[in-house]
C-alpha cells in the first residue's frame, strides 16, 4: 500500500531516518497534547482597541454570529491540523541544516525527505523527481525560463560544434534568429503568461497561446497546429483557476509526442530530445486525481496553500530527475544560483517545516479513496449551490464553464473517469448586476471572489479567462467564483444562496 511504500523510500535514507524517527515521533506526540497560548495582538498603526473591535474569524463558520462561511478554497485554504502537525516538530526539534551531516541536520534531512516521498507518492513519480520551491508561481517560473533558456544553450552549442567554433559568435546570432518557440493557452495563470510576455518581450523565446472554446477547453487540435520545428515547450494548466475547468492533459501531451516522431527533424537544431510537456497543476493537486504517468507530462506545477498546506511552499515535478535517465535532456537551466540543494535546481536552504506541510497536507488529500470520495461529496454541494441559485434568484443565473455531473463520466472530454470541471469549483453570473456591489453586500455572511483572489484588484475589467470563453460582458462583470473545500456542508450552501439570492435580488430593484 501507500504507507509501505513511503516507509521503502524513507529507509533508504538509512541510520539517519532511524535517528530522526525517533525525535519526530516523540515532537509529534508533543504536539497532540500542546496547547496554544493567546497571541498577542499585532501593535502599529491601529490601537489596541480598534484591533480589539474587529470581529473575531471564524473559519468555515456558519450563521452571522459565528463569522461569514468560507467558499473561496481556490484562493486558498486553512491550514489543515494533519499539516499542521507534520510542521510543529520540524520547527522544535529539526531546526537544522539538512546539509548538515550531523545530529540536527540528520533530523531536518529526515523531514524534508519524508515530505519529499509523500509528494511524489501522491502524483505517481519517484522522490528525487520533486524539487521544492516557494510556491506555484516560482515554479511554473522554474519550469518555463529555466527550459527556455535550456533551449539556447543547446542551440547555442549546436551550432558552434557543427561550425567547427565561433570565434566570432556567430552562435548567439543563430540563436536569435531561431528562437526557441513555446505553446501555452490564453486561459493560463498569470503565472505562466506574464512569463512567457517577459520572455517573449526580451526576445529569449517567441510564444503562441491558443484559443479556448466557450467552456474553457484547450483544443489537442489547436496545440498540434500551434507546433513549430522550433518548439520547445508546451504548458497547458490542468484546471483554470477562475473558472474550474480540466483540460485533457493525457490526450495533449499524447498528440504533441505523435507529432514530434512524425515531424522527426529536431536533430538539425541541437533539439533532438522533442517538445517538453508542461502542466499548472496547482488547482487540481488534491481535489481530483492526478498522475504524472497518465498525464504524460514532464513537468508539473504544484501549490501547497491549494490544498490545506501553508503559503510559500510549493513543488516541481521533473521527469527523471537528475538521477534518472531522462535527466540530460530534461535538465533545466536553475533560475537561482548559489549552492547545490534540490540536486542544484534551487539554491538556498530549503523551508523544512513547510516542506513536511506541504508533504503531509497532499498525502492526506490523496490518500487512497480521498480524492474520489471527497469529490463526490463536494460535487454534489456545488450542484446543490447552483440550483439553490437558480431557484432563488429573480433573474438569470449564468453558468460558466462546463456542467458539473455528480460523478466522473467514464468518457468525459477531459479524459475518462476525469472530472469536466473541478467539483469544488462553481463560477456564475449574474447578468446586469457587479460582483463587487454584490460581494460587498453579502460580505457579512459571505465570502468568496469576483475573480481569481491572486490577481484581483484595481479598476474593474473583464477577467481574461472569461473573455477568451466569449461570456458577454454584462454577464463577466456580474461573474462570482464560488468554490468549497473540506469543511463546507450542506448548511452552508442554503446560507450562502439564501444570503446571496437576496442581495441579487434586493440589487435587481435598484
């Protein structure tokens, strides 16, 4: 099973696993048993009494004297007690250094590479293939400017083998005009399309983004046609952010290498290894099923807030590793340098207690029948949501993206046994009103988000994803993101439409 699984790898870590399982177990018990003094309350601008005055949170709470329910788990989640847990002894007894070879640093090398097989066993891959980084967005960065830059470097020296030299840098002008060429959908987060505009902007690689069609999918067919001798990479996110959407991954990554044995012409450029496959993970990992095999990817993006770990801890995937023997060609140029931690991808000592939360967060979400069962439970609350809205609201309440079934469809269009859209996740319009007027009317009793939380603010405008989709702009600007998690029930959902049925409808009479 899993957990001998995980017990298998850990050993191999040998007489300093031994150690630090002892001091682990120990801490852990410590920590069942700990209790927390009140906080201090913070001192600065505000005083003491108006911070006093400020109502107390309560998460996930329902009814108004107990705080406004939570439903914007895609912006992020609490902080779950299992990765709380697997934190508190990392933070009071593996302190160390783990590239310390001594007793503190055996202790902190045992967390962090604990934490490392229990990612790895959840998404299907081998423990030396997860690098850790400080989130999403660091990753997705990892993966995009480090193969780009991969990709020049081979270029570069390609060409100056085959030309006997380059005396006269004659390399770095060939480079430019065969700029490495990278493939991504219009729907992607920010995280990957402001990388690929800075690349694209300094002239290191050109970019081609694909359209979507109304439901937010991204057509096999349009990345096969967006293909060129030159691509490098392709990253297509497993599940939008904004809207909850799954994209087939398994089928893409399938046509892009059926198109790179058909189109078997790299060589000539110092590319022979084919296009590298790339997937935004961070809103799928843990709320549906995800392997790296199935998927067929090399790479994949992973962040641990989306799924009950803290902020500033996230994963990469890498296909190989640098054991494995894909790890020449996969190798990516490391976007930090300094010492040679996660086998020289990320220099810096690494974040122990947030890896081991990280790592116990995600194996508890995957543990076996979790993420299935989980799914069906959240599914059906989503669909209770929405027909609650569309009962209770006077006017029209839009659905966007793809219907939410109560289970996986054995052939679905994200693949089989694959969720259409993420069964947590329920993004819908109201058309003719705003979403701010209407969030801040329920703001009291509810809270979710008139975009995606990580990019929101400023002036209002149309979200990007909603305008590649082709939704009228009366129902975008009217557009809420509802999604749920691990404590959402189903009195909630009635207290949230009741609540917001009214607003919208008290709103309708303005």
């Amino acid at each position: 099973g899993r957990e001998s699984s995980l017990q298998m790898r850990t050993m191999a870590l040998g007489r300093s696993v031994s150690l630090g399982a002892v001091v682990l177990a120990s801490a852990i018990h410590a920590v069942a048993a700990f209790s927390f003094p009140a906080l201090p309350l913070p001192v600065g601008r505000a005083s003491r009494a108006q911070i006093a005055r400020r109502p107390a949170l309560s998460m996930c709470a329902s009814g108004a004297d107990k705080g406004p329910v939570y439903m914007d788990y895609s912006g992020t989640t609490p902080v779950y007690t299992v990765a709380f847990k697997a934190m508190f002894p990392m933070l009071a007894e593996g302190w160390g250094n783990p590239s310390s070879d001594h007793y503190y640093g055996r202790i902190a090398k045992t967390g962090l590479e604990t934490a490392r097989a229990q990612v790895a066993t959840a998404i299907g891959c081998e423990p030396h293939e997860i690098v850790f980084t400080s989130g999403g967005t660091e990753a997705n960065n990892m993966v995009i400017k480090g193969a780009v830059e991969r990709a020049r470097s081979l270029l570069t020296e390609h060409f100056a083998t085959n030309m006997g030299g380059d005396s006269l840098g004659w390399s770095s002008m060939y480079v430019d005009q065969l700029r490495p060429h990278v493939v991504a959908s219009t729907v992607e987060h920010p995280a990957v399309l402001e990388v690929l505009k800075w690349l694209q902007d300094k002239d290191r690689c050109d970019v081609t983004l694909v359209e979507v069609d109304s439901l937010g999918r991204v057509s096999p067919d349009a990345v096969v046609a967006a293909l060129r001798t030159e691509t490098v990479l392709v990253s297509v996110m497993h599940a939008n952010n904004e809207v909850g959407t799954v994209n087939n991954i398994a089928e893409i990554s399938k046509r892009v290498r059926e198109w790179c044995d058909l189109y078997g012409e790299r060589g000539k450029q110092g590319l022979a290894d084919g296009i590298l496959m790339h997937t935004d993970a961070c809103q799928s990992v843990g709320k549906i099923p995800v392997n790296v095999a199935t998927m067929g990817v090399d790479y994949l993006s992973m962040a641990g807030h989306k799924f009950g770990a803290p902020k500033g801890i996230g994963a990469v995937y890498m296909k190989g590793g640098l054991e494995g023997p894909l790890a020449d060609g996969n190798r990516l140029e490391p976007i930090m340098h300094g010492a040679s931690q996660e086998n020289g991808m990320r220099a810096g000592t690494e974040n122990v207690a947030l890896a081991a939360g990280l790592g116990a967060a995600v194996w508890k979400a995957t543990e076996e029948g979790a993420v299935e069962e989980e799914g069906a439970r959240l599914a059906a609350l989503t669909r209770s949501l929405l027909v609650q809205l569309e009962a209770k609201c006077a006017g029209t309440v839009a659905l966007n993206g793809p219907e939410l079934p109560l289970s996986p469809p054995t052939d679905g269009p994200a693949g089989a046994g694959v969720w259409p859209r993420l069964p947590n996740t329920l993004s819908v319009g109201f058309p003719g009103l705003q979403a701010k007027d209407l969030l801040a009317a329920v703001q009291d009793t509810v809270c979710a988000s008139a975009g995606a939380a990580c990019h929101a603010g400023g002036a209002p405008k149309v979200s990007g994803v909603l305008a590649a989709m082709g939704v009228a702009e009366s129902t975008a600007f009217g557009t809420v993101r509802f999604s749920l998690g691990r404590d959402s029930v189903e009195e909630q959902v009635t207290d949230v439409a009741d609540a917001v049925a009214a607003a919208a409808n008290k709103l309708r009479l303005r």
